[in-house]
C-alpha cells in the first residue's frame, strides 16, 4: 500500500525538479550557455543602449528650529 504513494511523491519531486531546472535555463540560458563556453557577458555588447539623463532631486523645505519651552525642559 506504501508502494504507490512512495512512487507517486518520487515522480512529484522528479518533475518539480525538471520543471525548475527548465525554468531556470530559461531565464538564465543565455548567460549559462556563455560562461560554459569562456565568453563573458560584460563583453558583448548589449543589446539596449544606456539612456543617460539628468535627476535634481527637490530641495526639501527648510527646518525650523524649535526652541524649548519650560515644560520640555522639565519633563526631559
């Protein structure tokens, strides 16, 4: 009776690994296949140039300065 579900958890762990193996070939094929061959990545040219561009962040609002009062001071 253990038999099938032992066979059935196996077969589930087998294709949950080939299905991430897939996956991962996928995304990463390309870099995978490059580095198995001694070829850099950086070296290639990429396939999108670079768009440069200027950012000025907003100035933000100066602070005030908060003076004490008496009854900060005597709490602190």
């Amino acid at each position: 009776m253990l038999g099938p579900f032992a066979t059935l958890a196996f077969l589930t762990v087998l294709w949950l690994a080939a299905k991430w193996m897939l996956d991962l070939a996928d995304d990463d094929g390309g870099r995978i296949a490059s580095a198995l061959a001694g070829r850099s990545m950086l070296a290639m040219p990429p396939e999108v140039r670079p768009v440069s561009g200027r950012f000025q962040p907003r100035a933000a609002p100066a602070r005030r300065p908060t003076h004490a009062r008496p009854e900060w001071r005597a709490a602190a």
